[in-house]
C-alpha cells in the first residue's frame, strides 16, 4: 500500500499519539477528497444521519481544508429536534388519536433506521406517541417545506444550515503506536464510530422553511466491522530545539471484521486481517 506523505510532529517525544492528532492523515487514506473526517472520536458520537451543523468563524488549525473541522463548524443538533411542529398538523393528529392517548400524548419526529439505511427517507414523518403505550401511535406524512425551530438559539438569523447525508461507520477502531519491536493500544473503542460524511447544504426561508425535497436519500455505509491504525514513531537527529521530536507516520494497516473490506479499501490494498 502507498503510504501517505504527511509527516506528523509529536513534541516531546511523547508516543501519546491521539485521534485529533492523526485525523487527517487516516481520513485522506480512507475516503481521499470525497469524504469529511470526524475531527475528535471522543465527539464522534455527534455524528450522524440528519445531524444539523453550522458554519462559525474561526481559522483552520490543520492543514486538511476539506476536514471537517470543529473550529469552523458547530453542531446544532439533530434533524428531529430542530423541527417546528405546524399547529395544524399537531391538531389534526390529535383530532384523530385515540381517546385514552390524547391526554397524554407527545408529538415527536422520528425517522426509522430502516427507511435511513435504504435510502428510501423522502418524507419527514410526524408521529405521536402515547407516554405510557409506545404501540399507540398516528403518523402523517408533513409536506416536503419543512420548518425549522427558530426560536432556538443556535439557529436564530442563520441563513444557511447543512444537514449529514451520508455517513461511513466502522463498528470497532484501533490505534496502535510501534516503536521498535514494542507496541502500545492507544485508543481502543468498541462501539459504532462514524469515520466520515458528506452533507448537503439548505437555505433557510421565511420562518425558517427549508425545502426538505432538495435531498431525499441518505445513507448509513460500514467500511468494515473495524479499522486498525498504526503509528511507526522514527526519532530526528539533529534537533535544533531543546525539546526531542518524534515524526509519526500514520498508516491504515486493515480492516477485519465479519464484512468484507468495503471498494474504498480495495483501491487502497488494504489487507484484510483475521
């Protein structure tokens, strides 16, 4: 496999080497240009289908202009907690719930991981819910102009949002730093991890409308069941600073899992480990 050129620095020699330093480097191997990079995987949890993010003004502190990077974004939250519920939806659902769940109803949005995996979410779905009894439940189909929640302070005079519409997950991650024949785990997580996204970009109308037709499908993808990571630390002699340096060289080394490698791997040699 061609590894990448990007050349990492670590002060002090220390071999603490972290997502947030390495993110680039692993993003650009996996997905090159046509995928964003989670920039911390302690967040990456905020990342996911239908997550809402704004640009806010601040300078990149990588080199990677296409990365997805917290000092220039900022996460509103998600899709189905943004939403003004119209007046007149809510009553007609109320209007035609059962008798024993209207008292104690919650209207919610909700989107089923089903229809987000097929990329078959078309519509934005309105259901209510009873408190007591999940099962009873009303569903209406809202018109493809949404509205967002303006009253909420992270979204007040916004003029633009954008919205994840595709996002890569691997199930397991490991990051591995070898120095001579010794190697150390450093970040080892066992939960679903998203690695990268794309996301479409919507105007805010009046009220905070938003043509929710302009993209209709989105997708959850897994590259693999995991990814594992290594880091070969090569110390530089001479050093003009009083501080010893360490240049990292970050290299995707395999996905395993129970899948096969996804096609980006594949482009990539990957090797696939058992």
């Amino acid at each position: 496999m061609q590894r990448n050129s990007n050349f990492l620095k670590v002060v002090n020699g220390d071999p603490t080497i972290s997502w947030d330093v390495i993110r680039e480097d692993v993003g650009e191997q996996l997905f090159g240009n046509k995928y964003s990079t989670i920039p911390i995987l302690n967040e990456a949890k905020a990342f996911d289908i239908l997550c809402v993010y704004k640009k806010v003004i601040g300078e990149s502190t990588t080199t990677c202009t296409k990365c997805f990077q917290s000092s220039t974004y900022q996460i509103i939250g998600f899709l189905r907690d943004l939403l003004l519920v119209p007046q007149c939806n809510r009553k007609r659902l109320l209007d035609i719930a059962p008798r024993d769940v209207v008292s104690k109803i919650a209207p919610v949005y909700q989107f089923s991981h089903q229809e987000i995996k097929d990329g078959l979410l078309k519509e934005v779905i309105l259901r209510v819910f009873s408190v007591y009894h999940q099962q009873s439940r009303v569903e209406r189909i809202l018109s493809e102009e949404i509205y967002l929640d303006t009253s909420i302070a992270s979204l007040r005079d916004l003029k633009t949002v954008y919205i994840l519409s595709d996002v890569y997950f691997c199930r397991r991650f490991y990051l591995y730093t070898r120095i001579g024949c010794r190697e150390i785990i450093h970040n080892q997580a066992n939960e679903r991890i998203p690695l990268g996204f794309r996301s479409a970009k919507f105007k805010l109308g009046p009220a905070g409308s938003l043509n929710f037709k302009k993209v209709c499908k989105y997708h959850q993808k897994w590259i693999s069941s995991g990814v594992r990571v290594e880091v070969t630390n090569t110390p530089l002699l001479p050093v003009t600073s009083h501080q010893s340096r360490i240049v990292s060289r970050t290299n995707v080394v395999g996905a395993f899992g129970h899948r096969k490698p996804n096609s980006i791997f594949r482009k990539l040699s990957l090797k696939t480990m058992s």
